[in-house]
C-alpha cells in the first residue's frame, strides 16, 4: 500500500530580522508570516491535493506552524523538519558561495552549523518513522526549502540554481517559492516510486453583477452588494469577469475585496450607461498591461455603438503573469440585439483577442455572449477553444428557465481545467443577480 508525503515550503514570511538578546537560530524560529503569506497559504489550502489528508506535521518554526494552521486546525510538531541551521549569529558572516557549497558538498558546513547530510539524516530518519505509523496514508509536512532540497538529493539529483531530476526527469527548475510543494509516493519498503511538483491552481469566475436602475436611484444597491462581496470571499476565485458593474458598485468592491487588483474603464461616460466589464484578479498575479476596447469599427472609442446595437459594448483585455505563466484574460458583454448584430460583434471581440495575444500566454475569456450554444455562431467560437461547459444542458440566467447558458468561460486548450461549476445555489432568490456566477478551476 503507498504512501503519500507532501513536503510543502512554509509561505511568505516577514523580514528575518536578529533581535537583541537572541540568536540568530532563534531569530529565526520566531519569524512570522506576513499578511501576504497568509493569503497565499489559504490559497494553496484549496488545491485538491491537499484536499484529503490524514496528518498535518510542521517544523517547529513559527511560519512553518502558522503555514500548517491554515491548512487545518489540527497538526503535530516535529522539529526534525526545522531549517538547515547556519552555524553563524549573523548573515553577513556567512562566505559568499555557502549556499553553493553546501549544495556540491554534502559535508561541508562552518561553526555549529549543519550540512546537507546531517540535515538529509535527521529528516529522512524522522520521515520513514511516521510512514512506518501511518502506512497507506496522506500526510502534509510543512519544512523549509533548503531542508527540502537536502532532503529531496537522497533520491534526485539536484543541481544548485538549477533542474531537480528524480530517475532522469525533470520535476522543478529550483525556483522555491512560497508554498512551493512536492508530491512524494512510497511503496511498502519505504522506496520512493515517484515525486512531482504540486502543480497550481487557479479559480477562474465570470458573473453578471446585474444593473438596475431603481437601485441607482432609491440607494438599494449597497445591500446587494455587500451580499456579492460575500459569495466572492466565500469561493475566493483567483480571476473574475464581471459584466453590468456600475461605478458605485466598483467603488464599493474596491473598498471591501482588499485582495484584488479591479481593471477597466467603463463603457461611456452618460449616466445609466457607463458600466464595466472590469477584470479583478487577485494580488499575487503581476498585471503587465490592460485595456478596454469598444468593440466597434473604433475599437479604441469608448461609447461608440452601431445602430444595431441596445447599448455601446465594450471588452477588457488584461495581461497578468504568475508563477512565470502568463495569461491574458479578455472579458466581455455581447449585446442582446439581433442575431447578425452578435455575430458581427462577436467577430470584433476575437479580432481584438487574436491581434493581442501573444504566443507565451494562455488566453481566459469569461462574458456573458447573450448567446447559448444553440447559436451556431458562438457554438464554433466554442470549438475553438476548451470550453468547461460545453455539454451543460441548464440555463445561467434562472428568469428564463428553458434558455440554455448564456454565460462562458473559454480557455486556451493547452490548459487543463480539473472542475467547473455553476451556482445556482448563490443568487439569493434572484436579489444578488438575475444571473448565476460560473467558475472553473485550471491547472498551471
């Protein structure tokens, strides 16, 4: 029966900074997460893998065991998975190339330090003892990236500032981050058959937020909003395509989801039609460049319409990099008018996104197309991409209840998406929008 190891860096923790009185060991024991690194450790906590585990252990370092918490209430303290210590009571007296050398020479340490082998010991010795208690299990242990590393060269070869290999393949390219997690798999005689890099995830949501006029005027908006800002705390999406936000409604999303970056202009500058397909993403993306096209013969216009269509219609395209991915993410709200009139919009909306995007990024689009799959127009718009939603027979928009989606996520097909969901179990009756919310979760 295998076992299961996950060995999970701690996250972002603050500045090591050596306080009076302490050493520089101990120092660095107390050093906490930051307000960042707690974010990132609730968001690793969501992936899948993470999602059945039997045992949580942490190091007995306070940001390996605040790491550890976040993933569950419950967890045990072994200190055989604490750092590598230096063997110095301050930074700077450590050589240049120490890190270096410890990597090329398993023995090598200085003062009351430890090398790579007596770290390798103590972690290996400590871990075939809890899979001999815990056969057949998962088990999550929070460590830290060098004790990882020293760890990990029983098996692999690792190459400093370089490629880990586990049976000549190529896992990680060495770049620790926070949370960074490997995938151990040991048969019954304690031999490790396989070990991967837990892969990211990101929670991709597109939601019509609902414009209604009255609101705007009788100040009923604010109620409904803060019922929106809860659902999107409650599923945490890591990127959101928004449709029908108003610039109250932005203002107020601003001020109260504090983890997200908010992007676009509005549509035009004329009172009850200046909404926005604003683009929100979380903080831990890097936002490289974004823009917001009219999706009109001038596309850089904004306000400019055809006599077809009910309102101007506008896109925002946004590119962001994560985890050295990058991706541009396109959002949309296709006009509800005549058949034609979607197409030919529809048409502008993919020119703007074909001429935009690059070779590197993965393409997200999220929108409501006003369109089912019915539509052969958006049905081989559909084919052109992974579509998460293609064989869902229900309706997004609950008032109509026998039409079909109108609401999409499309993704580059070299991405994987492992779940998708609509919920239609958030609207609250129809009160947080006449629309359900629909996300999907892809693998990077």
């Amino acid at each position: 029966m295998n076992t299961t190891i996950y060995l999970i860096r701690h996250s972002k923790a603050k500045k090591i900074k050596k306080r009076m009185r302490l050493s520089l060991l101990d120092s660095n024991k107390k050093t906490h997460l930051s307000r960042e690194g707690k974010r990132i450790a609730i968001d690793t906590s969501r992936n899948k893998n993470f999602k059945n585990i039997d045992l949580f252990i942490s190091s007995d370092y306070n940001r390996a065991m605040e790491t550890a918490h976040l993933f569950s209430d419950e967890y045990e303290v072994n200190s055989s998975f604490g750092e590598r210590i230096h063997g110095v009571d301050d930074f700077s007296l450590l050589p240049n190339n120490f890190e270096e050398k410890q990597v090329k020479d398993e023995n090598y340490k200085i003062g009351n330090g430890e090398s790579q082998k007596e770290v390798r010991e103590r972690m290996y010795n400590a871990l075939v003892e809890i899979i001999n208690k815990n056969r057949g299990k998962n088990i999550a242990i929070f460590s830290h990236a060098t004790a990882i590393t020293f760890l990990l060269s029983k098996w692999c070869k690792i190459n400093y500032c370089g490629d880990y290999k586990f049976k000549n393949k190529v896992f990680f390219d060495g770049i620790f981050k926070p949370c960074t997690s490997f995938k151990l798999t040991f048969n019954d005689d304690n031999e490790l058959i396989d070990v991967e890099l837990v892969k990211s995830q990101v929670k991709v949501m597109s939601f019509n937020l609902r414009h209604i006029i009255r609101e705007e005027i009788f100040g009923i908006w604010k109620k409904r909003y803060s019922k929106i800002v809860n659902f999107i705390k409650q599923e945490s999406p890591d990127v959101i395509g928004v449709q029908e936000l108003t610039g109250r409604g932005k203002r107020y999303l601003k001020r109260n989801l504090k983890d997200y970056k908010i992007v676009g202009k509005k549509r035009h500058s004329i009172i009850f039609t200046n909404e926005y397909n604003c683009v929100l993403v979380k903080k831990d993306f890097k936002i490289i460049f974004h823009k917001t096209y009219s999706l009109s013969d001038k596309i850089n216009r904004l306000g400019r319409k055809a006599k077809e269509d009910n309102f101007p219609r506008i896109c925002t395209l946004v590119h962001v990099e994560k985890e050295n991915k990058k991706f541009l993410i396109a959002n949309t709200h296709i006009d509800n008018s005549s058949v034609a009139n979607k197409k030919r919009l529809l048409n502008i909306f993919d020119n703007i996104v074909n001429t935009h995007k690059k070779d590197e990024e993965y393409l997200i689009i999220t929108g409501d197309f006003n369109m089912t799959l019915d539509n052969n127009n958006l049905l081989k718009y559909s084919k052109k991409y992974l579509d998460p939603f293609k064989d869902y027979t229900g309706t997004t928009f609950p008032q109509m209840p026998d039409l079909k989606a109108l609401d999409h996520i499309f993704l580059d097909e070299r991405l994987v998406y492992l779940h998708e969901i609509v919920h239609s179990d958030s609207n609250d009756d129809g009160f947080m929008s006449d629309h359900y919310p629909i996300s999907c979760i892809i693998e990077i």
